[in-house]
C-alpha cells in the first residue's frame, strides 16, 4: 500500500523516483557532515595534534574539505597563515588575490591598493589626473587647451594635427597646402597672397603692420627687422629663458610675446602710437625713452582686441655697434615678456576701455602686480648683462658682461645705497639716472643669484617657491629679502669690487 501511495504521488521537478532516498531534502545531506559528532571530536583531536606543523594543519584542510567541514577548514587555513603568512597553498585555497608579491584577501582590498600605487607613482613622476587618466603637470596645460602632440612633439590643436596628416606644412605660423610646399623648399616666403625672395620678404615684413612672427621654443617673435637678425635676437632671448628660470624658480606655460624693432625710430612709434592709422601706443609707463627696450605694457595687436604685454626692443643691425647691443636689448625685452607672463594684471585690464586715461590704467595695472619694480628690472637687466655666458671659448671670461656692466655703474659715480636702488622710481625725466638704476638693479640681482650669500639665497628660495605655488601676497617676503640684502650691502660691494 505505501508502495502504491508513493507512486501515486506526483514527482517532484528534476527528482527521479529511482531511490527512495531521492525525496530526502538535500540541504539536510548537505549539513549532515558538519554535524555528525564523532567527526567533530576527530577533528578537534587532530587540530591539537597538529600544533603548529604547518604540514599537519594543510593535511588536516584537506580532511576537513572532504567532509565538507568548511568553518573547520577556513580555521585551518587561518592557523597556517599566521604561522607561514607566504603560504601560497593556503593563500589561494583561501581565496585570496596575489599581486605586486603581496597577497590581499578581498578583490575591493586588491583594488584600492592598486589605486593607491598608481597615485603614489604617479605622484613621483610628477605626473597629475585628467579626464581619467595621468599625464606630466607640465602638460596639463595643453591638454585643458584641447590640444594634442603633433609628429615632432609639439603641441597643436587637433585641427592643425589634421593638416599636418593631409600633407599641409607650416612657414612659421602660416599653413602652406600640398600644392604650394614647393615654394618653400625654394626658399621663398608667403607674403599675403604673394611667393617673395628671401630679400623681398625682409621688405614686406619690415612696417609695424606687417611684422614677422616667429615662433620660438618659448618665445613668439614679432620683428621688423630683416630675418637674419630677427633670428639672431631670438636666438638670444632663448637663451636668457634659462637665467630667468634661476630668478624666479618657474617658467610661463606657454610662449610670450616679445617685440624686436629694426631700428630706434620704429620702436619709438611702436612704443608712442599712430594717430593716423588708428594704433594706439604700447606703453602707459612711457619708459621706452630711457633705454633700448622696455616693457610694452599697453601693447595690443592691431584690432586692439588682444593684449600682448611683453617685452619691446630695437635692434639697428645698420648703426654703429648696432650688433654689439642688439643681442642685449633683446635679452632684455625677452625678460619682461617672461615676468609678465608670471605675474599679470587681469582685473585692471578687463576694465580698461578707450576712454580709460593712461594715468588711471597704468595705477591699476601695476597695483595688480605681486613683483616690486626693483625685482622685474633686476631680472631683466641681469639677463640683459649679467648673465653667465656659457658660450665662451675654453680660457675665456664668462663673466665679460657682469664686468662690462659693473664698470659702467662706476664710471657713472658708482653703487648707490642699496635701499635707493629699492625705492627710487623710473622716470622718463632723468633717462642716464633712470639706465643707471635698471643697471643697478642689474647688480643686485646677480649678487643674489651668484654672490653665494646664505642668509640672501635663503630669502630668494623663500620667494621663488611662494611664486612656484601661486601666493597671491609676497610683500612679507619681499621685505624680508631686501632688509637681508640692505645687511649684507658690503657683501654686495665686495661681490662687485666696488
């Protein structure tokens, strides 16, 4: 009867009516080893003898294992870790994630840990986020730009890197399609619309309104002078980048416009403007007159919509010794470049209008600024003349043009006090005073770069490292150097043998 009942009775999904045992509820088979008492004594029994054999213990996992005696076994596994914590055998038994040569327990565990390494190498190259990624902090910059690196390592927008892949090549800043590239391996130039001669081109580009602008490694040259010289003072000015990097601890991120004129009477209209034409003046300081470059601080392009701000100077390749000091005025133009480019004036310009007084801007535009007069001239004039010239033959002098300049400021009375060459300002009315001072300045910049005075380097490094982080207030410091400097004044004197 109860043989009858039972296949009366409906067969369960998946259960076959082969054994009895068939409708026995698994989860009870499952459990039946891990409560049966005489295995758990057994167990104990052995886990006592084993110890800490770590051999013992592995063979008694594998016991434990077979009877499904999982708490028991993970116990185990437990007991061999802390005895043998690089147990490979029990690590993976365990579950447990090997990597780097160390072993986490958890994937979230294995991942955060993965994290982490990747900042902290990523740190140690100095490498820094963006959009999901690590890229070096020196180009983030192009990157937020939207840039890209081109073929040879610039970089360039994506829509110039199409160009470049469609055979396009560049002349400077101007883009020459496939079927004009053989005018440039001619050795001709794009003038407008026009393919001119080396010596044409020097002509059509040597008026204000048509200047040549060429691009630098750090550097945006706009010149009027004829190429050869124009390349020569570029030449110059890149190599006062890395002096101005000594002073000031940074570099600007992209490159600065700077302004090389061919003669002083063009970088006299430059500077003062052309009612006829429209093109204001680049200057509210009106400086230009004292030397032969100066800080084109109201220089804009000719629509006058973008502000340029940087540095001015006149090359005469024609007039006397002209070569001799144009390397030198273009040093100096490619300093004030480089200074404003670190420390702008955004807030004064953004509201500067045309019927703004040049009085009323120039107060604002320098009231924005965190450097001191005397600092900006003094880094300028010290890569003007009292640079290091690593270009010097073997035996020869490579502080020629520190003692060129020292010898100047004595001939003309020499050294005022220190706290004079802090506090005196430019003016277009006393022009040799006015050159003296910037010389002066000169001075005292190379005896805080190369004087080897501690108490002085340690207030510059103070300085240097509040501009690297982006301090919005260095007066503090700034005191501090020129009352350490003002102490150490006969240092400076014996520095300059004066």
């Amino acid at each position: 009867m109860r043989a009858l009942l039972l296949l009366l009775l409906p067969c369960p999904a998946g259960v076959s009516w082969e054994s009895p045992c068939a409708v026995a509820p698994r989860a009870a088979q499952v459990g039946h080893a891990e409560q049966d008492p005489d295995r758990e004594r057994e167990y104990e029994r052995r886990r006592e003898a084993a110890g800490a054999d770590v051999d013992a213990l592995w063979e008694l996992h594998i016991w434990c294992s077979s009877f499904d005696m999982t708490k028991q076994s993970r116990s185990c596994l437990r007991a061999i870790l802390k005895i043998d914590r690089d147990h490979r055998a029990a690590h993976e038994a365990s579950g447990h994630l090997f990597f780097d040569g160390k072993w986490f327990t958890t994937q979230k565990k294995l991942d955060k840990y993965k994290k982490a390494e990747e900042e902290r190498l990523a740190k140690e190259k100095g490498l820094v986020r963006f959009e999901g990624g690590w890229v070096s902090e020196a180009d983030l910059p192009f990157l937020k730009q939207g840039l890209v690196r081109d073929g040879a390592g610039d970089w360039v927008s994506k829509e110039d890197l199409e160009r470049q892949e469609a055979g396009w090549i560049r002349q400077d800043l101007v883009w020459i399609s496939p079927e004009e590239a053989e005018n440039v391996d001619k050795g001709l130039w794009k003038c407008g619309e026009r393919w001119l001669a080396q010596a044409e081109a020097d002509k059509y580009h040597s008026t204000l309104e048509r200047w040549w602008v060429i691009p630098g490694e750090h550097f945006l040259l706009h010149s009027t002078c004829d190429r050869e010289v124009a390349e020569k003072g570029l030449e110059a000015m890149e190599r006062a980048w890395r002096d101005l990097r000594r002073v000031f601890g940074t570099v600007p991120e992209a490159r600065v416009p700077v302004a090389l004129l061919r003669d002083a009477a063009q970088y006299g209209r430059f500077a003062a403007g052309d009612q006829v034409t429209g093109r204001r003046g680049a200057e509210f300081a009106a400086l230009s007159s004292i030397h032969y470059a100066f800080f084109a601080d109201a220089w804009f392009d000719l629509a006058g919509r973008e502000y340029k701000g940087g540095g001015a100077a006149y090359w005469d390749a024609s007039a006397a010794n002209g070569d001799s000091f144009g390397p030198h005025a273009a040093r100096h133009a490619a300093a004030h470049s480089f200074i404003e480019a670190l420390d702008p004036s955004p807030k004064a310009l953004s509201k500067l209008t045309p019927a703004s007084t040049p009085e009323t801007v120039r107060r604002a535009f320098y009231k924005e600024k965190k450097l001191p007069e005397w600092f900006r001239y003094g880094a300028a004039a010290y890569a003007e003349r009292y640079f290091i010239d690593s270009l010097v033959a073997v035996g020869g002098n490579p502080h020629w043009a520190r003692e060129w300049s020292i010898q100047n400021i004595a001939a003309k009375g020499g050294l005022r006090p220190v706290r004079q060459v802090f506090s005196t300002e430019l003016s277009v009315s006393d022009p040799d005073g006015s050159t003296k001072l910037i010389n002066e300045r000169g001075l005292v910049m190379a005896f805080i770069l190369d004087g080897a005075c501690p108490a002085v380097l340690e207030r510059h490094k103070a300085i240097r490292e509040a501009i690297v982080a982006g301090d919005k207030d260095l007066s503090k410091l700034f005191g501090a150097l020129e009352g350490e400097i003002n102490k150490h004044s006969s240092d400076l004197r014996k520095f300059a043998g004066l």
